[in-house]
C-alpha cells in the first residue's frame, strides 16, 4: 500500500510539472496582446490629437490670413478718408467760410461805424437783417472772384518756379540759399496779385443793392487797369499801384513767414504727442495715417487762428487803404438795412494809422473782429463734423475680428502646445502661436 501511494504521488507531481511546463509559454502571449492593444489605442488617440491639433492649426491660418486681408481693406479705406478730410477742409477754409470773411471786410473798411462789432453776438442782428432785405445770397458775393485770385497766385507761383526752378514749398531740410529764393518768389506773387486782390475786395464788400450785376471775369480786367495805375491824379483819391504794393509784400511776406513758423511748431508738438500716446499704449503697431493728417490740419488751423489774430490790424490798415478811391458803397451793419460811401483820405501806411487811433481808438484797428470768431467756429465745427463721420464710416467697414475671440484662440493654443506631438507639427503649432500671440493683439 505505500508502495502504491508513492506511485501516485509521484504522477501527481509529474502531471504538477507537465502543467507548469505547458502554462510557462501562455504568459508572455497574453502580455504580448496587451501591450500590442495598448499601443494600438495610444497610436490612435495619438494620431486623433494630431489630426485635431492640424485642424485647429488650419482654422488659425485661415483666421491669420482674413485678418491680413482685412488689415489691407482697412488701410486703403483710411488712405481714402485721409483725402476725404483733407478735401473737406480746403472747401471750409476758401468757400464755406466766406460769409464771415464778407462781414469781417465791410466791418474793416466802414471808418464811420457806431458798432465795432468786437464780439460774436452783436453782428447776428445785422445778419438777420441783411438776410431779410437781401438774400442769403448778400453773404456769397466776391465768392468767384476771390477763388480766382487765388487760383492766379498758384498759377503764378508755379510759372516763377518754372522758370526760375526755385522752389514753391519749404520743407524741414530746406538750404537756406533755397529758403531765400522761396522767399523772393512768394514776394514777386504777392507784388503781382495785388492790384486783382484790390478788384476782389471791392467786389466782395460793396452791395448788392446799391451796385451794378458784375461778372467774375471783371476781376481780370479791373485788376489790369489797377496794375499799370502808376501815379494819382488830382481828382482821384485812389492810391497808385507803387503806394499799395510796398505795404502789401511787407505785409504778406511776414504774415506767410510768421504762418509757416506756428504750423512747424504746431506740427512737431501733435505728433510728439500722438509719440507720446502710442508709447503708452506698449508701442503696439498701429496705423496713425488719419490720425497724423487730422493733426495736420489743426496744425494748419491754428497757425492760420494766430496769424489772423496778431495780423488783424494791419490787415484793417491795408484794406482801408486798398478800397480807398474806388467809390465803394457797403451795407451799413449797424443796423444792416441802410448802405453807406466809402469816402477816405489816406496819405499812406501811417496816416491811416494815426487817423485811425484819433478818430476812432485802438478798437477801430480790431472792426468786425467777431466775424472772424465766428468764422473759425464754424470751421472747426465743419472739421470734428467730418472727422465724426470719417470715424463713423471706418468703423462700419472695418471687418477686424473680435479681441474677445482672439485672447480665446491664444488660450487654446497655450493649453493644447502642452500635448506631446511629432516635432514637426509641435514647430509648426509655436511658430501660429508666436504670430498670434504678438500680431494679434
């Protein structure tokens, strides 16, 4: 009997061992399989977050490349209303604002007025008043041929330079031997125009009751007859042309010098500002065309306020003496219903002056000084007017994306650059994430 349970013992064990030999080999299968579902589901999560980061990497491109485009669109649209602005303020500086400028000049001429017209408020009554028995169009007259004036002193200065090849315009690197021949040529224009400046003044402050229709060409020939009236006669009291040519170069070539000087300064001082104001801002690129014309124009408008401000009295001065002789007759605005002569006896520069401090005080020099007050309200009211608009408009085109959607794509892009992915498509994801981070914003 023990014999016999020795004998199974030992097949026990044997069967024990063939078990244990045949199990050895199942082990590493099992574990193969494993390891090979194993990768396979990482290589398929891998190649689905590389799929969706190429997805997102396209859709950012796509966003990138509208964004330029649109970026594009709005500069020509800003180059646009540049010159819409621009535009915009020559009409207000040599149409729009001629009404004031015919107040300004009947009030300058008329020696014998009661009201001089100092402040804004007192010339509205004779405004009403003129409108009423005259027209709106009362305020228009002279408009032609003040603008024909001046086209001829542009025609002149451009036939000078041409023969000459002095230059028209002064800039910040000007020579000084070329600022001296600019100087000398805008004095040979000013000497030229002078007797077609006195034509458009007269036509501009008589009325239009009391003188006859004229045509804007008049100014041409009127002009011509003044330019070669060289001597006075005994029963004219009309200056000669050498008497009127003197006082107004002198007269002109400073207020033009004096104006170049406030618009340098002016100028410098906005767009150090506007310097200023983008530094502040982190130096961020942005385009400054609009705003660096508008600070060219209220550059331009204020060295034209100051020079018209200190010149005002020289300019009383000269217009007297210019009108003198010519039988003028002007609307009264005192009351503005009655019209008046223009009846002077002037010598010259300095007995208009004495006369004028005598007989009617330092305020006579500063007559119709409200006119050009309300002149330069109206202009710069005309001017945030357009720029309101302008900036209106540019906003209505402007396509650019929001900045809350950018921020978003920039934080998407930090939270998935963490994911591991191939190198190429990792350089790829920072290269987008750089542009958007630092073009974007």
């Amino acid at each position: 009997m023990e014999g016999l349970r020795l004998k199974i013992d030992w097949e026990d064990d044997e069967d024990l061992k063939e078990e244990n030999t045949t199990c050895k080999p199942r082990k590493p299968l099992v574990n193969s399989i494993d390891c090979r579902e194993k990768s396979i589901v990482e290589n398929i999560n891998a190649d689905q977050d590389a799929i969706s980061k190429i997805q997102y990497l396209s859709l950012e491109h796509a966003m990138l490349d509208k964004y330029i485009e649109n970026q594009e669109q709005d500069t020509t649209l800003r180059k646009y209303l540049v010159v819409g602005v621009h535009w915009v303020s020559l009409l207000t500086q040599n149409v729009l604002s001629h009404p004031f400028v015919v107040l300004r000049w009947q009030c300058q001429v008329h020696n014998a007025s009661k009201h001089y017209h100092l402040q804004p408020f007192s010339l509205l009554p004779s405004i009403v008043h003129l409108h009423r028995r005259q027209g709106l169009g009362t305020l228009w007259k002279g408009v032609g041929s003040c603008l024909l004036v001046r086209g001829m002193s542009c025609a002149i200065d451009d036939c000078i330079s041409k023969l000459t090849s002095w230059p028209k315009k002064v800039e910040g690197r000007t020579s000084l031997k070329r600022f001296g021949q600019h100087v000398f040529l805008k004095c040979i224009s000013i000497s030229l125009i002078v007797p077609f400046h006195v034509a458009a003044l007269v036509k501009t402050v008589q009325s239009d009751i009391a003188s006859e229709k004229t045509g804007v060409l008049d100014v041409m020939r009127e002009g011509g007859l003044r330019l070669f009236h060289w001597s006075s006669t005994k029963n004219s009291q009309m200056l000669p042309a050498w008497a009127l040519i003197g006082p107004s170069v002198s007269i002109g070539i400073t207020k033009y010098l004096f104006n170049l000087l406030i618009h340098g300064v002016s100028t410098r001082m906005m767009r150090r500002r506007l310097t200023f104001f983008q530094e502040n801002r982190g130096g961020k690129f942005c385009d400054n065309t609009l705003e660096h014309q508008n600070a060219e124009i209220y550059a331009g408008l204020i060295a034209m306020l100051t020079t018209e401000v200190i010149f005002f009295p020289f300019e009383t001065i000269l217009h007297r003496l210019q009108l003198q002789g010519t039988r003028t007759i002007i609307d009264n605005l005192d009351n503005g219903y009655a019209v008046v002569p223009i009846l002077t006896n002037y010598r010259g520069v300095f007995d208009c002056y004495r006369a004028t401090i005598i007989t009617e005080g330092v305020g006579g020099l500063y007559k119709g000084f409200g006119a050009m007050v309300l002149q330069f309200v109206a202009h710069v009211a005309i001017i945030k007017l357009a720029k309101w608009m302008v900036n209106q408009i540019a906003e209505g085109m402007s396509h650019r994306p929001p900045s809350r959607k950018l921020k978003y794509l920039d934080c998407v892009s930090s939270n998935k650059s963490s994911t591991t992915l191939s190198p190429s498509v990792s350089s790829t994801e920072m290269e987008v994430n750089s542009v958007g981070k630092y073009s974007l914003d």
